[in-house]
C-alpha cells in the first residue's frame, strides 16, 4: 500500500479498545491515532473491538485497519489471525510475530538464538513461586503474557519471603533475575531503528510511570556512550527482525552502568508501541523529524496480510 495519494489514499477502521487489562490505554491510542489519521487526510471509522469484532469486521470491510490494540488478543496474534481469514490489510506485525513477542518466555528464546543479551531465568509454576524463591532475590516476577507491567513484582535483595501473588495470578509465570540501572528503550520503524530514549522514573517503571500524568520523564535521546547506545539499537532492529516484525515496533532495555556494555539487557520487544503523541514511540519519530499524522500514516501505508 505504500506511495498511496490522499486522492486514493483507502478507508481506514482503528480498531481499539478492546477485552484486555490495558483496553484503557489503547482507547487513548485508538482516538489519538483517528485523530492523526484523519489530519493527514484519510477517511477514518473506530471500532470498539468487542466479542463479536469477526462479524463487525466482516460487515464492515474496511480496506485497512489500523490495529491500535493492545494487551491479549489484540497483540498475541488473535485479530491479527481474524483479519488475515478476512484478508483485510492490517498494520503492524502479523500472527506468528505477535503470538511470538507477546509469549515473554519463547521470545527470549528467540533472542538467545539470535545472539541477543537477555537475563537469566525461566518460566516457574505460580505455586512454587509462592511458596519459596524460586532464584536468588533480587529477581523480577511477571505475567509471561501481559504487558503495561500488569501483576509485576520485584523481589528485592535480602527478602526473607517470595512475592505475595493475589488470586488473578496466572498458572505460570516468568521468573528473571533483577538488573538493576536505567530503563532505555528504541523504536524500530520498518528497517531503522530510531534512536534511544531514557526513562527516568521515581522507583521502577510500572503502570502509573508509564501512564500517568508526571510519572515518568523521558530523556530523547538518551545521554548515554556511543557504544550503549549503538549496541541498544543495533539490538533492537535484530530482535525485530528475528520475532519477525513489521511496521512499528519498541525494544525495552535494563542497562547496570557499571558492567558496561556487558551490562546491557533486552528485555521485550513490544509490536503494538503506545501510540500517543508523547508516548515513547511518537516521541522518538518526532525527535527524528517525523510528524505524529505522518507517523500514523506511514504505519497504514504498511499495512499488508501475511501471504
């Protein structure tokens, strides 16, 4: 779909909302992302994706969705396997990519294979997690299928007991050993990746950091060596291209300062970035010259099925 004219440029549905814990945050990427899209001159519809999203898509035939979904079955590769039955052009990743970076434990498998820096840990039944430290504290205990840092805890050095898990917890859940430093993170536009932001936040980045007003500042770019900063981006645009990735995506990266280089960890790769104006990704294309509508319509001229 690339080179389309705002004379033949398609109708474009943003599919946002959504069954997940974060239907919130893409409800405010989804509008954002309307609002852009119709100021660079496309014709733009919402839909809020419910249980019945198949039918209403297949109703509505719209020529390209832009997917501003986000959290299970909006980035796991669920709508995306629904619009490639409908063989509706869809933007960023497609099924295999999704379900593969929405899994944390088989992405990082992936990203060992690929030579890419993760930290060590695996995937332990909630039960022994609960019952006992299932690795030497510090660690990090999360959800392996959830992103915005929903049901994450940190296990502080010296804890004398394992995390409190509440009753939502899921069966398994992955387990990584804590690195501590800053929170860095690049975006990937196709096959460039953008540059490196700094989060810097008050404690460790969870879901108010992230998404509340104040909670976090980001530093773009980030001040940090050339080489760090080399090795975070390079990292990037390969763990995007071994998930498999399209269009947008993010890398999140821990990295101790005083190991070096050797102290540099991936931690996920996101394939739905947050998508409004001062969200990381938007951030970064605006620190590199392009506009947030011409963000948003580059990512629907991308748009495509797998074939």
């Amino acid at each position: 779909m690339a080179g389309m004219s705002s004379r033949t440029a398609p109708e474009v549905t943003v599919l946002m909302g959504g069954l997940s814990a974060e239907r919130e945050v893409s409800l405010s990427s989804g509008r954002e992302c309307a609002a852009a899209l119709r100021e660079a001159g496309l014709k733009v519809s919402e839909l809020d994706a419910g249980p019945d999203v198949a039918r209403r898509l297949a109703e509505r035939r719209p020529q390209v969705v832009f997917n501003a979904l986000h959290g299970r079955w909006g980035e796991d590769g669920c709508v995306q396997g629904i619009l490639e039955w409908l063989r509706i052009p869809y933007t960023h990743s497609g099924v295999l990519a999704s379900a593969l970076a929405m899994d944390k434990a088989r992405a990082r498998d992936v990203f060992r294979a690929a030579g890419l820096p993760v930290a060590e840990g695996g995937l332990f039944p909630a039960e022994a997690v609960r019952a006992r430290h299932v690795m030497a504290p510090p660690y990090v205990v999360k959800p392996n299928n959830e992103g915005s840092s929903h049901g994450v805890h940190i296990v502080p050095e010296g804890a004398n007991a394992p995390p409190a898990l509440g009753p939502d917890t899921p069966a398994t859940l992955l387990v990584e050993a804590y690195v501590p430093g800053r929170e860095l993170t690049v975006t990937v536009m196709g096959d460039r990746a953008l540059c490196v932001t700094d989060i810097i936040a008050e404690g460790w980045y969870d879901y108010a950091a992230k998404y509340h007003p104040g909670g976090s500042r980001h530093v773009v770019p980030a001040d940090i060596p050339a080489p760090v900063r080399d090795a975070c981006m390079d990292a990037a645009l390969a763990a995007h291209r071994a998930l498999g990735c399209r269009g947008l995506s993010r890398a999140d990266f821990r990295w101790d300062e005083g190991r070096g280089l050797g102290g540099l960890v991936l931690l996920e790769v996101n394939t739905q970035p947050g998508m409004t104006p001062t969200s990381l990704a938007p951030e970064q294309a605006a620190h590199c010259g392009i506009a947030f509508p011409d963000l948003c319509r580059w990512i629907t001229e991308d748009a495509s099925c797998d074939r």
